[in-house]
C-alpha cells in the first residue's frame, strides 16, 4: 500500500524543479529556519503556516507598495521559538507539497494580513506612512 503521506505525484526521482526548490528549502529549514542573502536581498527568516512557506524580508517604507510581497500588506508572524517579526514585505512560496511536509513541519502561527494603511487602502501612499 502506498503511504501518501510521502508519495510524490511530481515524479519519480525527487529531481524534478519542484523537488529541487523544496529540497533547497530544506536546507534553509536546517540553516535555522533562514534564507541565505541572495543578491541584494539580505538573509531573512522562514516561516511555515499551515503548510505554507514564507519568507519574512525587512520591513520597507520607502519602496513601493506595488513592489512589496502582497502589496506592502502587514503580516506578522509568531514562530514557535519565541520570536515575533512584522514585516510589510513577505513573500510567499506557496504551499509545500505533501511529500515534503514532515521535513518542512510549521514553525509558525500568523495573524491576518492588514492592509498597509487603514487610511488610504490602495492609495498612492500606501505603506509611507
Ligand atoms: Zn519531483
């Protein structure tokens, strides 16, 4: 009987691009639950919810809302080792396919996304304030 807990339905060998972008987050999983820098991207930290994968950059004020993850949208995060990070720029990677999930088990709980600014939601300044 097949264990579908652990069967991959991408392919065969583990080497196809959705085993190799999961099995890189492994290995930022082992590096303490953090990104490594990448280009001018600083180093930043994992968050996994609910089988979903994020990366947690920088709050940033001057950029665009346009050009942050989910639209400057504020996130915040509680990871289970204590930490608390609000961030308006997280990216999502999407959510990690079943055969990678008891490698990739959460290690994090969040709130709601917030729009950036209850002021002006969507506005020009949206996310400067
Ligand atoms: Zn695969």
């Amino acid at each position: 009987m097949t264990d579908t807990s652990t069967h991959r339905t991408c392919c065969k060998t583990g080497t196809c691009f959705t085993c190799e972008f999961w099995e890189e987050k492994v290995r930022w999983a082992a590096n303490g639950d953090e990104a490594p820098a990448l280009g001018r991207d600083a180093a930043a930290p994992v968050a996994r919810v609910n089988g979903w994968h994020y990366i947690i950059k920088p709050m940033d004020r001057t950029s665009p809302p346009s050009t942050l993850g989910f639209g400057g949208a504020l996130w915040t995060f509680r990871l289970h080792d204590g930490r608390t990070i609000t961030s308006n720029d997280v990216m999502c990677q999407g959510e990690i396919p079943a055969h990678f999930r008891s490698r990739l088990p959460d290690n994090a709980i969040t709130a709601p996304p917030k729009p950036s600014s209850t002021k002006a939601p969507f506005g020009r300044f949206e996310g400067l304030l």
